[in-house]
C-alpha cells in the first residue's frame, strides 16, 4: 500500500500511518504543531519531499526504511538529533538540508550514497562528521555552508 496525503490541515498536532503502508509518497507531512513521529516500522522507502519543512522535534526512522528521498526532510528547523538506521543504503539530495539545528547525525556502514548537498545549510552539526567507507558515492558538495571537515578523504565542504 502506498500513502499519498496532499494537504494536512496546519493544526493538526499527530498522524498515524497505518501498518500496511510500505511506501510514502510525497506526502508532504508539513503541518506545524508536531513534536514526535514515529514511522511505522512497515515502511521501506521515505520519498521525495515527504516531510519537507516539518516542525517535527524528533523522529524515529525504523530499521525497514532503505531509501530516503530527495528533500525528504529538507527544511525541518526543528530537528536537533536524527538516527539513520543501519538499513538505510541510499541518502537522497538535499535530504536533510537547510535542518539548521540538527546537531547529531550518525551516518551508518549500511549507507553507499549520499546525494548532492544532502547536509547543505546543517550549520550546528559538529566540526568532525565520520562517513564509513561503505559509502561508495559522495554527490557534490554535502556540506555546503559547513565549513568543517570529515574524515575519509573526501571534500564536500565549501
């Protein structure tokens, strides 16, 4: 079952996704008075804009989850710490862009891409962020706006 929500009216303080969803599509989970959601541990792939400017405080990602989209959580200023799980293969460009107080992200051994600027703008993450050398493709510029450094050898800093 794939869920598609357009529109989600702007007081809406909690969704439940039902467990038979493996898929959200664009769904745009954009409403303002959110501090918690918990992804049903049924969902496989996290898609293009699917939580785009949230305000969610926290997040939980489950272990089912192999693909987060481009954009999925671009915008989310709210956002202070996130845990990608270990099934995750593939981050998405600007997956978590412009997340300006994000200050703990742990990229996982499971990860073999990250799209383009998919940190961009992140301006409290920590000088220091370790990328394991699962990751087979960096795209352009991941940290754009974060002048800090990382530790395989790659540039992606500027």
């Amino acid at each position: 079952m794939v869920w598609q929500q357009k529109r989600l009216p702007k007081y809406l303080c909690s969704i439940e996704i039902p467990y038979s969803v493996i898929f959200i599509n664009n769904s745009k989970f954009n409403f303002n008075s959110s501090n918690f959601f918990n992804i049903p541990h049924t969902i496989e792939v996290i898609s293009n804009y699917a939580f785009y400017n949230s305000n969610f405080t926290t997040i939980i990602i489950p272990n089912s989850v192999k693909k987060i989209g481009k954009y999925a959580f671009s915008g989310c200023t709210s956002f202070t710490n996130i845990t990608i799980p270990n099934s995750v293969k593939k981050i998405g460009k600007y997956a978590f862009a412009g997340d300006t107080y994000l200050s703990n992200i742990s990229i996982p051994h499971s990860v073999k891409k990250i799209g383009d600027r998919a940190f961009m703008n992140c301006f409290s993450l920590p000088e220091s962020i370790s990328i394991p050398d699962s990751v087979k493709k960096i795209g352009r510029e991941i940290f754009l706006n974060k002048s800090s450094s990382y530790n395989n050898g790659y540039y992606g800093f500027y």
